[in-house]
C-alpha cells in the first residue's frame, strides 16, 4: 500500500512504510521531497511520545506553516516514529 501526501496539488511524501500511530500516517524522512519543508520553532509535548517539533510546508511560494511534525527524540513507546513526518492543516495523506 502507498501512501501520499500532497498540499496544493504537489507532493510532498510518497511511502509504502509509513507507520501509523493515532490514525497518522508517519513518513521516513527519505521518503519526504527534500527543499520542501523549512524550519520552524515549533514544538509541542506529547505525554507519551514526547516532544514533536514541526517545519513548515512551502510550495510555489505558499506557505503552511508547522503542517509537518516529528520526533527526533520520541519516548521508547514511540520509537517506530523516530525522525519520521506526519502531516495536518489541509495536507492531503491519501492511500494510492
């Protein structure tokens, strides 16, 4: 099964091993267009999967910001998601 993410008709991921956790599809990050996410400073805490930091998705010069999250340093009953990209704010994560 591949999964896809794209925003604003382009695509930002394509990965038959996503790994999903809480009903989000999780990307490797090889698997995810490079030059397509920036830097945010964004970060939030999960109590179990610990602190998701978020870039920003920019295509044709749009920008949504924090749409992309990871966890470079997930609690160990999340460490399958480890440096993996789960996507919201109107990305479309679609089975192809």
């Amino acid at each position: 099964m591949t999964i896809i993410a794209t925003w604003n008709g382009t695509e930002l991921a394509r990965s038959d091993r996503t790994v999903v956790v809480e009903g989000n599809h999780y990307f490797p990050s090889e698997d995810v267009v490079a030059g397509l996410l920036e830097a945010s400073a964004t970060t939030t805490v999960c109590p179990w999967k610990g602190t998701a930091h978020y870039k920003s998705v920019v295509v044709n010069g749009q920008t949504n910001a924090d749409a992309a999250w990871f966890y470079p340093e997930p609690k160990d009953a999340a460490a399958e998601i480890k440096d993996r990209f789960a996507f919201w704010k109107g990305v479309k994560v679609e089975e192809v």
